[in-house]
C-alpha cells in the first residue's frame, strides 16, 4: 500500500519574495506538487507569483479556486472538490503544499482545507509567514505596541458595533480587507480619534504597492483586496 504524501500550508508572505522563510524555500523547492490558490475573478495566483522563483520546473503546478466567503458552510462543495484532488495527490505518494499570502493559520483560505485534511488523516505541515501588517510596521519604521499597549486585529468585514467596539478600547488597531467598506472605516477611524495616525498599504512588497496616509482624502477610492490599515 502506497504511503500518503505530506501535505504542507506554505504562508509566503505579505509580498515581498525575500521574506519568505527558509523553512518555506525549502518545502517549496522539495514537494511533488504545488497547489496556487485563486478566486473565481482572478486568472493568477499571487501566492504563486511571489514563490514562483523557487519552484523546480519539474513540479507540478495546480490552480484551484477558492470562493471568498465568510462563512465555510456557505460553500462546501467547492471545498470537497479541492480537497478530493489534493487527497488523491497525497494518495498517489506525492507530496503536496499549498500556497497563501501572509501566514496560513491568520485569516487563511488554508484554514478550511486544513480542517478537511487533518479530519482524513493526513499528515499536515503548517509553515508561517510574515503577515503584511508587521511587514507594513516596518517597512514604514512605525512600531505597532510598545510595553502594555493593547493592539487590536480588526476584519473590516465584521459588524459595525464590533468594529467600533473594538476601535474604542485599544490603543493601536490593525485593520484588515477594507477593500469593501472603506468609506465606513474611515468614519469610524475618524469617531474615534484614530484617523490621523493611520495609514492604508495596499499591495505590500508588490510591483504595485500603494502607501496612503491621508485616507479621508481617498473616500470614494476602489481598493485591491490586499489592502491593510495600521493606526495608533
């Protein structure tokens, strides 16, 4: 009986190819097969882009799509279909690792295919990246907490009253997919004291990245779904 291949969860970063880790760059260069995740409107896989050159040529590259949702049970059935393919990888003896922006267990499509796999039995490898909001602290030389100070890590996707909630009692805020509802986080930025300190990174470590550090001079703005506020 063919022993099952490992399947690894590879975080590649906010962008920038050289911070991957060298755990990473090893896994990558080492597996059978690659999964580059992408959504139904994109035609790449920027996890792929940015890992791209440490790929042998000779290892196999499948894109699979992956809804955006909010809720895993609102779209299983695309969810089984990957995770039947990546099985009969792994059953095949193959070693196989998907890629993800930032790291793999922070608001990660992985997430739900790591669940799904660790339920059959395989083995699972987890390697974490840089998210792009510590790479956007430094790349910007602004420090994100300092002593006792209470940082809050907020999806723009959540409710209003939690997002302002959570605004309203930390001291430094990080907020994330903002691509939706900018106009919103903006004002609630703007309620509650922290709109002049923060700053939108758009695209960190990219060919395209965009810095913005007067947001409410951008209201109205379309922005790319890799788009992260930081503020104090």
């Amino acid at each position: 009986m063919t022993k099952l291949g490992t399947f690894y969860g590879i975080g590649v970063g906010p962008g920038d190819p050289e911070l991957l880790t060298v755990k990473a760059i090893n896994a990558i260069k080492a597996v059978d097969v690659i999964i580059a995740p992408k959504t139904e409107k994109k035609e790449g896989s920027v996890a792929l882009s940015i890992a791209r050159s440490h790929i042998r040529p000779s290892t196999e590259i499948i894109y699979q799509v992956f809804p955006m949702v909010k809720d895993f049970s609102e779209r299983t059935e695309e969810f089984e279909d990957n995770k039947a393919e990546i099985l009969s990888i792994l059953r095949s003896g193959r070693s196989a690792a998907f890629l993800t922006i930032g790291d793999p267990m922070f608001y990660s499509t992985y997430i739900y295919i790591f669940r799904l796999l660790k339920a059959e039995g395989v083995e699972v490898v987890t390697i974490p990246g840089v998210p792009a909001f510590l790479a956007i602290a430094s790349q910007l030389g602004r420090p994100l907490a300092f002593g006792n100070e209470i940082v809050s890590i907020i999806p723009a996707t959540a409710p209003r009253g939690s997002i302002e909630a959570a605004l309203g009692s930390c001291d430094a805020a990080v907020l994330m997919k903002v691509y939706k509802n900018f106009d919103e986080i903006v004002d609630a930025l703007e309620r509650q004291g922290k709109l002049d300190e923060a700053v939108l990174v758009s695209r960190g470590g990219l060919p395209d990245e965009k810095i913005i550090d007067d947001l409410a001079a951008h209201r109205g703005e379309r922005l790319n779904y890799l788009s992260t506020i930081i503020t104090k």
